[in-house]
C-alpha cells in the first residue's frame, strides 16, 4: 500500500504542524518587536522624564536654613540669641508596626500613644517631626530606646533670651518656626530672619538622606542684627525700682519709661506685670501686650502742661494774670472740685500748675476755647501713633470738638475725657524740656549685617517743633516749681535739678464713668534741667491706699533718676537742689 505525502510512518511520533510553527515564530517576532518598541520609547523619548524621576528618588531637596539674627543692646548685650538644639523625626517607612512604636516611644517623650500615631500620619513616608527642640535628657532616653533606622535626630536652632523677663515685652518672642510673634522680634521680623539657602543630598534605601553626599546649591545667608537703644542695666534699675514701687502701693502693674529727651532714644521701657519670653507659652496674651504704647489712659494733671503751653503759646492767659480758685466751680451743671484745699484764693497760671489746680485749669481751659486747645493738643502729637517702633501702637481716644459737650473743654483742661498713651504722653512733656522740639521715639539704634556693617538707622530722625522755644522754657521753669515746692516735692534729687509733673487720674469704667477708688499715679520729668540728660515717666496703676502721684509715682522716679545719671557719669550741678 502506498502512503500519502506528509502522513507519519506507523509507531513514528506525531510530527508539529507548519502552520502552528508559523504562528509561534509569528508571535515571538510581535513580542519581540513590541518589547523594541518599549525599549526604545523608554531609552529615548521617555529618557529625561524617567531620569528626572530617578534623581528624585535618589536626591533629596534641603532646605539650608538662614539664622535669626541677634538682638543686642546698645553696649552690645545680647537679648535674644540663637543656640543648638536637637529635634527628633521618624522615618515612616522603616516603621512596620507603627501601634507597637508609639507604645515604645511615647513615655520617653511624654506623649500618649495616640499622639504619636497622630504625627507619624502627618509626616510624610521618609519624614515625620516627633519632638521639636528636646532637652539633652530626652534624647538620651530615645536613643535608648534602640528604634534603630525609625528615629533620627536633627539638629536645630532654638531662640533664647539670656536675660529672661527683662524687657521681654518689649523684646518679644519668636515661635517655633522662627517667626516673631511679639515685640520687636515681630516688628523687624523681615530684618532678622535668615534667607534660606538650597541643597541636594543622596538617600539610603529607606529615603533617609546621607549627610556625608550633601551638596550645597544656594548657601544660606543669616538675618541681620539689632542693635537697641535699650541699655540693660538702665532697664534693670527701671524695673527693679518699678517693681518696688508697685509692691509698696499694693498696686496692680505699672509702666516706666526711660528715654533721652534730645534724640528720642529709649534707655529702658519697663511694663509690669511681665514675662519670660523663654516660655511664653505658659503665661496669658494679656500680659505680652506692651502697656506703654498699646494701652490709653486718662493723663489727669500732666495734661496741664499741654494747657499752659497752649495758653501762652496763642496769648490767651499773660504769665502774671490771676484766676479765683474757691475749691470748686459748677461748670454748665458739673461740679469741678480741686483735689486739695486751694493753697491760695488766686492762681497764676504757674501756681495752677505748682498746686495741680483743676479749678484753675478749667478757668485756662474756659478762656482758651475748645477750637484751639484741640488743635494745640494735636499739634503735640495726641491723637496719633508716635511711630515708635513697636507692634500694636494705639493712637489714642481724641473726640471731635463738634462732641465736646457740657463739662469736656474744661475736664480736658486737668486730663479728664481724653485718653493717651504713656510714650505719648513722656514725648510730648519731654518737648517742653528741650525748647519746644519734639523728638521721635525710637528702640533700634542700627541694622546691622552678619558683617556687622550699619546698613540702616530707623531711628535717625531729626526733632520737630511743637510750640515756641520761649513758651516751652516759661512751662518748664513752672515744672521746677512743681519740685521745687509744689505737689513733686518728692522727685527731688539733690545736686540735679528735676522738672515734671505729678498725675492723680481716675480709671474710666466701661460703659461710662470711673471705677470707684480706682487711680493711675504717675510722675512725668526730666532731669538735669535746663539740659536735661533723661526724660522719665512713671505710672503706677490702681495703687492701694495712698493713691497720689506725688506719694506713689514720684519716689521712684527720683530713685531711678538718680541711679541712671550715676550710671551715665552725668556730674551733678553745682548748689543746692
């Protein structure tokens, strides 16, 4: 029997068809040719791309912080600084059990379990913050821990103030980004911090990145210095002796301000109660605000210098001219009493200032007109910002004459019915010490850069005139008479003769009127006169008991006084005070 062409012999295997062969090679030859067309798509057209891709996950972006520059005094004292610190972060990723870690770590860092959990899932998969700026101790008792790769430490920079509550409301305070929230830490924010630099830096397999592959792109630059008119030891005796006065009057806080009445400079700004800035946290908002220029007051009795001022200035009283003072006076309905019995039946103007007269003051006051006074009271600065260089400045409580209703012209003559700010009421009392110039006050001296070159003086600012240099020299011969034998006997300091004004003013109560028994005491001067060295204001707020400006306010500004000249080496004037 013959066979048939392509059939197998008998016992012979069974051989692969051609077509079945063909499709095979077919679809080697599509795969092959598909995995070319992939290969090629990824090694040329999506080569950079894919390039990009890996540099990222084998390079880490850093960012090179820039320091916060220092705060220093005017004898270059540092007030706030910057010092290592070391932070602690989690590595996500490197972590498999993250319940069992937190149970691990959280008693070493005394948070709760669950607050752990919480910042590991805010952090990202290589990066994770657990505890920023941890004391020494802290770290110890982590690395003990054992975690291996899921904890790192990072070293950082944290702000401190070496001198604690000396002037940290004025000083302020910085958070914990480095941002300044207060103070002058928040005022030349833009001019202390650092401007941060850039680099690039290999990760390990768990994206951890190794510092020894670091690679600086952009390098940091730090932020700039302050150097502040604030002399620490001026500040020190301002407070110290603020305190003291505050403590003795049983009294509830108190401001004192030191300045330099001829270029504005601040020496010292005290405000009680206070704070340590290390650990703001721990104390309530309403103590950080700056009392001396955030909160208003009426002035009471030192406005009487802006009145006599204002009386000469536009001859509406004559320096020897007389007013009847009978101890009270009705004014369209208002009873106005003086706050003692009249030392005499007639007052000059000087003599209404001597014996703080507010029957004398409302006589001025009446004579004067309310047109004129208002506009001699915002020619000396009431009713605006002084400019000093602090945050939250309040600008003062002025009503439009066109609301001078009843009593006001005449209550506004003794500092009644207008509120202030004590830097504005030491700037304009000090312009009638120095010939009627007005000074702008100002708490940095100079910017300097990390050089340390002057790159700016903010407060370099030339003094205004307020009121004419004859004026101003009749109103500070009667501040004399007011220590010489007036109601601020006890300013006085022997061998430098004082200047000033005592204050005895009512605390308004909310929704109108005063508290009851409720006083600010306060004492406004300069000294030595008639080149006076020192401007100085002295409140002390709601004293108990004795409660006047010349018992309560005025012993401490003679001791600061007299502490600070000593300090300044400023020689006392020769005969008696």
């Amino acid at each position: 029997m013959t066979r048939r062409a392509g059939a197998s012999a008998p016992g012979a295997p069974a051989g692969v068809p051609r077509w079945r062969v063909s499709v095979l090679f077919a679809g080697w030859c599509i795969t092959l040719a598909l995995l070319l067309c992939r290969l090629v798509d990824l090694q040329v057209f999506q080569a950079q791309g894919l390039q990009r891709i890996a540099i990222r996950q084998q390079l880490g972006s850093l960012r090179l912080p820039g320091r916060r520059g220092a705060i220093v005094d005017r004898g270059g004292r540092p007030l706030a600084l910057n010092v290592p610190v070391d932070s602690l972060y989690a590595v996500p990723r490197a972590i498999p059990d993250p319940a069992a870690f937190a149970r691990a770590i959280a008693p070493a860092l005394r948070l709760t379990p669950a607050e752990v959990e919480a910042r590991l899932r805010r952090g990202g998969p290589h990066f994770a913050w657990l505890a920023r700026r941890q004391p020494p101790h802290t770290i110890a008792a982590v690395r003990a821990l054992g975690l291996g790769d899921a904890v790192g430490v990072l070293t950082e920079t944290q702000r401190v103030y070496p001198a604690g509550e000396l002037a940290a409301s004025t000083i302020g305070f910085a958070g914990m980004d480095g941002s300044g929230l207060a103070g002058l830490e928040m005022q030349y924010d833009a001019v202390l911090r650092g401007v941060e630099g850039l680099g690039t830096a290999h990760r390990d397999a768990i994206g951890r990145e190794l510092v020894q592959t670091q690679r600086i792109l952009t390098p940091p630059h730090d932020g700039n210095t302050l150097v502040l008119t604030l002399d620490e030891v001026i500040q020190h005796i301002a407070e110290r002796e603020l305190r003291r006065a505050v403590a003795a009057a049983g009294a509830q806080g108190g401001v004192a301000i030191v300045m330099d009445p001829n270029t504005g400079a601040i020496f010292a700004l005290a405000t009680l109660p206070s704070f340590d800035p290390n650990r703001f946290q721990e104390t309530s908002p309403e103590v950080w605000r700056n009392r001396a220029v955030a909160d208003v007051y009426e002035p009471g009795s030192p406005f009487k210098l802006i009145l006599a001022a204002a009386a000469l200035s536009s001859g509406a009283v004559s320096p020897g001219e007389r007013f009847p003072d009978p101890g009270m006076i009705r004014v369209n309905g208002a009873w106005i009493h003086d706050a003692e019995v009249p030392a005499h039946p007639t007052l000059t103007l000087a003599e209404i200032v001597k014996y703080s007269s507010n029957v004398g003051a409302a006589e001025v006051a009446s004579r004067l007109g309310r047109d004129r006074f208002s506009g001699y009271i915002r020619r000396f600065g009431f009713g605006r910002p002084t400019g000093i260089d602090l945050p939250g400045e309040a600008a003062g409580i002025i009503r439009p004459v066109e609301q001078w209703f009843g009593p006001s012209l005449q209550n506004i003559g003794f500092g009644q019915g207008i509120s202030v700010t004590p830097i504005q009421l030491l700037v304009a009392a000090s312009a009638l010490t120095t010939h009627g110039l007005s000074v702008h006050p100002h708490l940095v001296e100079a910017v300097r850069d990390p050089a340390g070159h002057t790159i700016d003086t903010p407060g370099a600012l030339p003094p205004q005139p307020v009121i004419e240099p004859e004026v101003a020299d009749r109103v500070l011969a009667m501040m004399r008479e007011v220590v010489q034998g007036g109601s601020g006997e006890k300013a006085g300091l022997p061998g430098y003769p004082v200047a000033g004004k005592t204050g005895t003013a009512q605390r308004p109560r909310a929704g109108g009127g005063y508290e009851p028994g409720a006083y600010e005491a306060s004492f406004v001067g300069a000294v030595p006169v008639p080149s006076p060295r020192i401007a100085v204001l002295v409140i002390v707020d709601r004293p108990g008991g004795v409660y006047t400006g010349g018992d309560v306010a005025a012993p401490p500004f003679r001791e600061i006084a007299r502490q600070v000249l000593w300090y300044l080496r400023v020689p006392p004037v020769d005969g008696p005070e």
